[in-house]
C-alpha cells in the first residue's frame, strides 16, 4: 500500500473534535504526509438565524466565519498540536457531510478524521444515520472516528476480518496507520441457521464437531488473507472465535487493550452486508478507543448521501 499523501481532519471545533485534530496532526507527522483541516457552518443553522432575525444575515455570516478561521488558525499554530506539521485550515458554509465529502474528493485524501462527538454535526456519536450517510458519502475512503485524545501512537490495534475484499484492505490500512503496533486478527462467525439445527434434532455433539471444523477452515483461510495483505506470521496474532461478532470485538478490545479497532463497512453478500453493519454500528456505540471504518470502493458509484 502506498504511503498516505494526504489526510482531511474535520471539525465542528468542539473538544472532541480538537482531539480528532490532534490525532490527525499525529498521523501526519509520522507519516510525513499534508493535513488539511475542515470547518463547515452549517446552512441550516444559517437558516434559522435568517427566521429569528430576519433579512439579510451577510454580516452574521461573515462575523462567524472569521471567527472560526481564527479558532482553526489558533489550533494549527498550536506548537503542543502540530508536532511541526504545517496543516492547510478551511472554512466552508455547507451541509458538514457534503462538504467533508466535496473536500476528500477534491484533495484525493487517503483518510478522513472525525471526533467521535461533538456539539454540532457530530453530536450523537456518529451512530445511525448520520455515521451511514457519512459512510456512503466519504465511501472510497477511509474513516478514522476518534475517541481518545491521542498521547501516543497506536501501541495495539484489532482488525475485525471478515473475508470480505475490505478485509484486506483492512489489515493494510492497519498496518500503514501503526506500523509498531501489536496486531491481532479477529475473526468471530456462527453457522448458517445454527439456532435451528437443535430444534430440528441435531445433536449437541455434531453441532459442535460442525463448529469446530468450521473454526479451523476459517483460522486457514485467516493466516492465507493476511499473507496476502503482506504480514508475516510473527506480525501479528490470530483470533477464530464462535459466536457474535459484535460481542467478541468488544470483548477482545479489552483483552488486547486495543486503542484502535478496524472494521469494514461491508460483507461479500446481502446477510453479511447487515451483519458487519450491525457490526460496525455497535463498534462504533460501544467500543471506548478509536475506531477506523475502511469502506468498500466498489459501493461507491451505487451509494447516495
């Protein structure tokens, strides 16, 4: 994979969006690459400035505009924030998805950043169906939605694999983001219509004699998938687990005291496409570290915001 060129971090300048901020100054530091940063106002607060006061609002406009050029110019200047990185600020008046969208477009960012919450655009979490239009939107590019004020660089990172073509784009991304990281590979899975097969009779032992070879096909094809995306067996840790998904990564964020989480945004057919967004949905609500969706390019011309 090719180092990243450039990165968009994007701000509603709250104080969780600062820490966004400062992991993007971080990532950029390390990876020698230009950090762009992006404050949108947004339209429909305008337009419910123009309802209570009436008539032109142009100079309320303006008076917010330069203000927040001044709060991005303060953050970029800040020498405990930029860790010697000369970042490009931004101030657009627009919906913050479209904007954050237009703006990777325009720059051909490798990553997009974002605080996990905010007081604005980013106010609940990320979760829904703000996280899923942004997703669509910024879909051929990954995003890194940040929870923790960054103090170092990521020391342990846990990629959910699913065997999907993200899967490998996964694990690259992983490893461009944290080169020293500890790495460990997740893979949790059930069998197809498992609920049912005790309720049509089959025993406890064949399910579980089912299950186990199931696990070790899939631990297989786990160490093939990451040869592939270039990792050497002492690179990294291998997981095959039963069970939900959703609850294993959580779960294992704690026993590997993961401080990011990779997940992709989609599966390889329609039942898994839901699951690993279910998936993805509850990383995102309950995981307490970072966490980077890595979203799958073929989506990208069949999506709308």
């Amino acid at each position: 994979m090719k180092p990243l060129q450039r990165i968009l971090a994007a701000t509603d300048l709250s104080t969780p969006a600062r820490h966004a901020v400062a992991r993007a100054f971080q990532i950029a530091a390390s990876d020698d690459c230009e950090l762009h940063i992006l404050h949108a106002i947004e339209l429909e607060a305008l337009d419910s400035l123009r309802e209570m006061l009436g008539g032109d609002i142009s100079a309320v406009r303006a008076a917010l505009e330069n203000d927040a050029r001044t709060q991005l110019d303060q953050l970029a200047g800040d020498p405990a924030m930029h860790r010697g990185v000369a970042a490009r600020p931004r101030v657009v008046a627009d919906n913050p998805l479209a904007a954050i969208a237009a703006e990777a477009d325009a720059l051909d960012a490798q990553l997009v950043v974002l605080g996990a919450r905010g007081e604005s655009f980013l106010r609940h979490t990320l979760l829904g169906s703000t996280a899923a239009r942004l997703l669509r939107k910024a879909v051929r590019r990954p995003v890194l939605v940040v929870k923790q004020p960054p103090h170092d660089a990521y020391r342990s990172v846990l990629v959910a694999v699913d065997f999907s073509p993200v899967s490998v784009e996964a694990i690259r991304m992983a490893r461009l983001l944290a080169p020293q990281a500890d790495m460990t590979l997740l893979h949790a899975f059930e069998l197809p219509y498992e609920g049912k097969l005790a309720f049509a009779g089959v025993e406890e032992q064949v399910i579980r004699h089912y299950i186990d070879q199931d696990a070790e096909v899939r631990r297989r094809r786990l160490h093939d998938l990451a040869a592939v995306a270039g990792l050497a067996p002492a690179d990294y840790s291998a997981r095959v687990m039963h069970g939900d998904p959703s609850q294993h990564v959580i779960a294992m964020e704690q026993e590997v005291d993961a401080d990011l989480i990779v997940v992709g945004k989609h599966g390889t057919h329609v039942a898994e496409e839901l699951l690993l967004g279910s998936v993805t949905n509850h990383v995102l609500a309950e995981s307490q570290c970072d966490v980077l969706v890595i979203c799958d390019p073929r989506e990208a011309t069949n999506e709308s915001p």
